[in-house]
C-alpha cells in the first residue's frame, strides 16, 4: 500500500492547506494541530519549510507502545487508529522517533493515516501517495 | 463559536494582566472591519490623540477566517500618528489563524508597559516579558531572537515586531509581520513603539469542532479549485503584483521621479519579469491561502575585497514596493530595489510611504530648497546607495530633518518649502497615477488605500468625464470592499468572493443571519468606519492636493484640473452625506 511522502517539500511555500484539509476532511476539526501533516518552519520563514508526518514505520514503534490497541499495524508501514480504544496515555506519542503524532490539550492524538485526501490541497505538488524506499531516497522530508 | 459573542482577548499593558471579554454583536459588526470599529468606539477614545496610552491598538479577524482560502488576513485598527484619527492597515501572514487558533475574534492592548516588551499569547497563555536589551534593535533581528525568547509552536504561530522607526515614533513606521508581510500604512508600528511594545507573538494552539454539514467541506473544495485551477488568481501566482509595472508604464501611469514622469523606457529594468528573471528565490503563503503571492527575492554582498566570500539577504517585494523606492526614485535595477528594501524592513519602515518621502526630498535637493545638512548624503535620482543611507536615517530619525519628514512629506514640506511637489492623497501616493478618480479616491479614502476602492481601475477604462457617474461607482463599490475586510478575506481574492460567494461560504458555517443580510451589513460597517473617521477629526474639505497632481499626463492626455477639483468636493460631499443621515 502506498504511504504519503513529502518528495517536494523544496517548493513548500507554508500555505498550511495541506494541514488544514487533512484537519477537516480526516479528523473533522479546525486546527493547524489536529492533522496528520504539520507544516514548520525550520527556523522562520526565510529558511524554508518542514513537513512533520508519519513516516510509515513497518513494524512501527507507537503499535508496539500503545496499550490498547487503539494503534494498529497498516500493511505498508505506518498505523490504523480506532479513537474509541485511545485511553489518551500519550505512550505513543514518545515513542515515535520523528515527532509525528500530534496532541492536543483533551489529550487526544493526531497522525497520518496516509489516507491522500491532503495531497490534492498542496498547489505545488510537494505531496505525492508513494512508496518508503523511494521516499528514503530521494524525497525530501 | 458562532454565538453572537465575539471573544476578545484585552490586555492591560500597564499591568501585564488581560481577560476575555464576550461582546455581544456578532451578527451585525461581523468581525475584521465591523469588529474593530466596533471596538474602537468601545475602548477608544476619539478625542484624546494617539498617543494617549489609554487608546487601544487592535488586531481583529473575521467570521471566515482560515474556514476558506485566502481568508488569511488580519485587520489592525489604531488612531493615527499620520493624521490622529481612526484607520486600519492590513496584513496576512500567519497572523489572521494564529489570533483564531489562539481562540479569539479579536486582540485588544491598553495602556503602556513600563518598560519595553514583548507580548506572548495563547489559547491559554498571556505574558508580558520584558525586553530593554531589544532597544533599536531591526526588526529581522527582532524576529530571530523572538523565536528564542519564546519557544514551541514553530510554524504555527505568528511574530509581530516594529523596527527603530517605531521606536522613534515614525508615522512611516510599520509593524512586521512573520518577516515578509506588514500592516504597513499610517503609523502602527509607532503606536506599538509608543506602548513599549517590541513584538507580540501570537500562538495558534488551539483545535475547534468544524461546522456540521456536509456542504462545508464540498463548498471549501469549489472555492479552493477556483482560486487554483482557474485564472481568477493567476496574476498573483505567476508574475505577482510586479506585473503591473510594465502594463502601469505603458498606460502612462507610473509614477517617474516624484511624479515628474508617468512612463520611462527605462522601465525595462524593473519589470515583473526581470524581477523573477533575476532575482526570485522562492515564493511564500500567507496560512490559508494556496495562491501565494509573495515574491521573495535576493540581495549579494560581496564582504571581502579581495577574495571572494558573499553574503545573501532574502527580500520580498510587490508592485508597490517597487514603484515607490524604483521608478518613483529613478532607481532602474533590480537588485538596487531589492537593496533599499532591506534596509526599509530592518528599519521597519513602510516601504510607499518611505520611498514617496524620499522622492520628494530628491526633487527639494534639485531644488535648493534641502542640502546635505538635512540629507545627510546627497539625494539624486537612481543613486541607490545613498538612497539606502537615507533610508537608515529616515528610519531612526537620525537629524531634524529626517525626524519631521517621518511625519509625513507635507510635515517636512510645510517646513522647508516645496509642498506643491509633495505627492501626498492623505498619505504618500500608491502608485497609480491613472488620473482624477484615483487621486480623488485616494485622497478621501478611508484609509487613504488604493484598495479602499478601484479608483485606478474605474480610470484605465473611463475616457469621459462624467462626475457623478464616477462617483458613485466609488460609493457604491465601498460597502463591498468592507464586507471582505470584515471577513477577513484578501483583497487579492475580490473575483472570487462575489457576495452571493461569501453568503453561501457563511451559511455552511453556521451563520444564516449574517448571509441573509450582507448588502446591509456591508453599508452599515462602511457608515460605522466614516463615522470614527470623522469623530476623530477627518474633514474632507481640509485635504488640498499638491499642484504636481495637477501637472501629470497620463494616456487620457494632461490631467483635468477642474474635474478633478469637482470630483474631489463632490465625493468629500458624498461621504459627508453617508455620515450624516439618519438611521
Ligand atoms: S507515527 Fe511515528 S512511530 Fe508510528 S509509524 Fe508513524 S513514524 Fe513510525
Ligand atoms: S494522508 Fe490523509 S491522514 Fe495523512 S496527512 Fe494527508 S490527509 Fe491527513
Ligand atoms: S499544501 Fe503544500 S505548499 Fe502548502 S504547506 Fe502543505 S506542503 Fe507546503
């Protein structure tokens, strides 16, 4: 199964539209936090711009951590959440080696479902539905 | 949140303390504009003048704001250090979703810190940290270390900062907004320096339920496709304003060398193309809008004489920004207008008004009546290097001279002689000099704007001289305009947000009355606005243009002074009626 990669975020020009549809269309909810995409700057706006995401971890990290099996496994890396089973430990959000699991004040958590919905949003093409190894090596992040 | 209670964050700055006030009128004043008029009539006070640290400076936003493309910006209101009285300046960046993702429809600062200071907000924070070791300090350096005085939320948070000029209390001053954008016009920067405030940084931390209905997300995905995949906006995602230079010249319309020509062949060198040809690094967003319009360009410096070793700057720029410190300076090289542009946002000067001024004491040296006593350096035409020493001066208030004409062109002229060159339509001229509409429209505007109304656009169509025709398209394209800044949508986006646009984008977000009303609401936020103008001292009577507007030839042939006098008593009539009647 194809994940999100972010193989253009050269041309990111911080539009948060990304975030945002993923926000709206993923996790119904109007935030730049409550997504599974976050966009930083990596140091003010003059230096550019990074995506924060889930990389597709395969075995991933947060599954192993999660006790409840709120975060499951997805076949071609990365996880499957189901809320209602999320007791809001936070365990996963540690874990994840990359920053890629967002919280908010409720405690409930955000992450990429590499679902695409966002990449259609992006007007410079940065997102593309991909794979990991081709990601690694040539995309940016 | 779409109760008819607005939730305004006031800071007492005084005290270092705020609270969240709920204030009821959301169905009628909107948000942006509506809101912080207001505001203003709550917290304000039009008599006492502007720098009265009991008056308030407000940031406000609207209804729509992040809920659909390019409603992206941020209206601020203050009293004037330009003219003391009510006005807004606008601007986007991240500002507009970081004030509603902090959880507020408005911010409002009170008093004065007793020491200069930053202001960090949040959804669930509010501190006043003191900041003396940023005296004088740029702006860019202000917002570098910013970000290390206050940590986290990279990207998703907005830094406001002002430069010296503010600190000077520069009516030129403006206040910088996440590096590349500005509330530019008329003063803030000064009414923040004036409240000891050096930066104020605004943490969108917050997440909100979304409108329950399936028509939001279907709605959010039409207008996002016409902004991206149609031409409405292409102009602004190709070229950037800077593709007006080359069509403004060839209409015999851009203002040369303080308005002493309105075409020269040397545009060539500072077209919208050349720009990108040669100097465009990147380009940025606004949060929200997938246009993204802002141009960022470079500077090189070459730091060692002898060896090679360079330095870059990045520097955005705009049609306005070069108009003002390109032709109107006679400066004809691209990296020449990137270069004074630096120095206006490290000084933090707005860049219309600080090249205006500039051009003025240009034409005043020429004419004996300034020497390098009050310059400083000596001031020709397309001599960019002194132009940027000059740019410093201005933006410090380095002698008297420099101090006075921070107040505005026609302060210096009244002073030195020369205001029948001052190219000054209540503030330094934008740069149309497309004939009487536009300087009548932006002599009288609200915020004396060229998008207060499209006086430049009504001009490059309209041959005939027909004063009430033109008029009245300045009144009745007004309300609208206030509709969208009420929203707060970018201007950029008008094509887009039709009214019917903008009533069907309010009713899949929860607000039925609002969409039922807008052609009322729009009129009546436009009355409000004049209102405060005029409580706060506006007389359209008692604003001449300088004689230079009169000698201008543009393709309709030589300026008509008469209709140009007529169209300007008329419209100051006109607005005077608009305040005046009852209801
Ligand atoms: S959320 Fe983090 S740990 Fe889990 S799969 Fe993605 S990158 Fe790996
Ligand atoms: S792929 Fe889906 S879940 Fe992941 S960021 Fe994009 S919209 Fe959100
Ligand atoms: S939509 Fe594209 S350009 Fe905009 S922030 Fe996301 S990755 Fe960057």
């Amino acid at each position: 199964m194809k994940i999100l990669t972010t193989p253009h975020m050269d041309r990111c020009i911080g539009c948060h539209s990304c975030s945002l549809a993923c926000a709206r269309l993923v996790n119904k909810r109007f935030s730049w936090e409550a997504a599974g995409i976050r966009i930083e700057s990596s140091g003010g706006l003059s230096s550019g711009f990074l995506a924060k995401r889930c990389l597709a971890c395969d075995p991933a990290p947060c599954v192993a951590a999660c006790p409840t099996d709120c975060l499951r496994q997805r076949p071609g890396g990365g996880v499957t959440v189901r809320r209602k089973l999320c007791i809001r430990c936070g365990e996963c959000i540690d874990v994840c080696p990359v920053d890629a699991i967002a919280v908010d004040a409720a405690g409930d958590i955000y992450v990429c479902l590499h679902c695409g919905r966002c990449v259609a949003f992006c007007p410079h093409d940065c997102l593309e539905m991909g794979s990991a190894e081709i990601q690694n090596m040539e995309g940016e992040l | 949140m779409n109760e008819d209670m607005f939730r305004v964050l006031l800071v007492n700055l005084g005290t270092g303390k705020g609270r969240v006030e709920l204030i009821p009128g959301r169905s009628s004043a909107l948000g942006g504009s509506g809101l912080a008029a207001l505001l203003f009539t709550t917290y304000g006070d039009p008599v006492r003048p502007w720098n009265d640290v009991q008056q308030p400076f407000i940031l406000a936003v609207g209804p729509l704001t992040g809920l659909f493309p390019l409603m992206s910006k941020t209206v601020s209101a203050f009293k004037s250090p330009y003219h003391n009285q009510y006005t807004e300046s606008h601007a986007g960046g991240r500002s507009a979703l970081a004030l509603r993702f902090a959880g507020y429809d408005a911010l409002v600062l009170q008093g004065q810190a007793a020491t200069l200071s930053c202001l960090n907000i949040s959804g669930h924070q509010l501190e006043l940290k003191e900041a003396g070791f940023m005296a004088g300090m740029n702006a860019l350096a202000a917002g570098k270390v910013m970000r290390r005085m206050f940590k986290g939320n990279s990207g998703h948070r907005s830094m406001l900062r002002i430069g010296q000029s503010g600190e000077v209390g520069s009516a030129m001053a403006c206040i910088n907004v996440d590096t590349y954008r500005h509330f530019g016009r008329l003063g803030g920067g000064a009414v923040l320096g004036n409240k000891n405030i050096k930066g104020i940084v605004i943490q969108g931390d917050g997440n909100y339920p979304l409108p329950e209905n399936k028509g939001y997300p279907l709605l959010f995905k039409k207008v996002h496709e016409m902004v991206t995949d149609t031409d409405m906006l292409r102009k602004y995602h190709n070229l950037g304003t800077p593709a007006n230079l080359e069509s403004l010249n060839d209409l015999q319309s851009l203002p040369w060398r303080n308005l002493q020509q309105t075409a020269d062949a040397q545009i060539e060198g500072i077209t919208g193309e050349r720009f990108a040809d040669d100097t465009l690094l990147r380009n940025g967003a606004c949060s929200g809008c997938p246009v993204g319009c802002i141009h960022i360009g470079y500077v090189r410096e070459r730091f060692e004489e002898k060896d090679n070793r360079y330095l870059y700057r990045q520097v955005a720029y705009d049609y306005e920004p070069i108009f003002a410190v390109g032709s109107m300076l006679g400066v004809t090289k691209t990296f020449d207008v990137l270069r004074i542009l630096d120095i206006l946002e490290k000084v933090c000067l707005d860049a219309m008004s600080a090249g205006v001024a500039l051009a003025w004491a240009t034409e005043a040296t020429d004419r004996g009546l300034l020497s390098r006593k009050e310059t400083l350096v000596p001031l020709r035409f397309g001599d960019a290097t002194s132009y940027m020493a000059a740019a410093m001066h201005l933006g410090t208030g380095s002698n008297e001279f420099y101090r006075l004409l921070g107040q505005g062109t026609l302060a210096a002229a009244n002073s030195y002689g020369g205001s029948d060159f001052a190219c000054v339509l209540g503030q330094e001229m934008a740069g149309y000099a497309t004939g009487e509409v536009f300087f009548a429209a932006q002599a009288l505007g609200f915020r004396h704007s060229h998008l207060d109304t499209g006086g430049y656009s009504y001009d490059q169509k309209h041959k005939e001289k027909d004063v009430d025709a033109a008029v009245s398209f300045l009144l009745q394209d007004e309300p609208g305009r206030c509709l969208l800044t009420s929203m707060v949508s970018c201007l950029f986006a008008r094509s887009v947000y039709s009214e019917e646009m903008l009533a069907e984008c309010l009713e899949v977000t929860g607000y039925p009355e609002m969409a039922s009303n807008l052609e009322a609401l729009g009129e009546k936020i436009r009355r409000h606005r004049w209102q405060l103008r005029f409580a706060t001292g506006f007389n359209p009577d008692e604003i001449t243009l300088p004689k230079r507007f009169y000698k201008v030839s543009t393709w309709k042939g030589p300026i008509d002074a008469a209709y140009l006098d007529t169209l300007k008593s008329e419209y100051g009539q006109r607005i005077r009626q608009l305040v005046e009647k009852e209801g």
